[in-house]
C-alpha cells in the first residue's frame, strides 16, 4: 500500500467510491459493497463526534479565559 493510499483510506469517499467502483465491476458480492459503505459511514460519524469534542473543548476555553487565542 502506497503513502497516499493509506492516507486515503481515512476518509470517508474513499470507502464509498470503492463500494461504488465494486457496483460498477459486477464482481463483487453484496457483503463486500455494505461493508465499504458501513465503514464510510463509520469513518463520518467519527469525525462528527471528533468534531463536537473539538468544538465543545473550543467553546469551554472561550468561555473561561474570553479569548480564542492559541496563547
């Protein structure tokens, strides 16, 4: 595996663009196209929840110190 490849493969659209490349081919079993998309739509909530915490941690700093500078 490639560099890039690997650092593909943490998002999202590269999970659903090969369940979709495995639609297109017909060589695929089904199991195998649910799964791209499962993890897909794994990977985006995970990044939903990551960006919430982000955000949360972001806003209890603002509230406290009044300021959003790094520091």
């Amino acid at each position: 595996m490639y560099a890039l490849e690997a650092v593909a493969r943490l998002l999202p659209t590269a999970w659903a663009m090969e369940g979709v490349v495995r639609v297109t081919r017909g060589n695929s079993t089904d199991l195998e196209i649910v799964v791209d998309w499962l993890v897909a739509t794994g990977l985006i909530c995970g990044y939903l929840v990551l960006a919430a915490v982000c955000f949360r941690k972001a806003e209890e700093r603002v509230r406290i110190s009044g300021a959003l500078a790094v520091a």
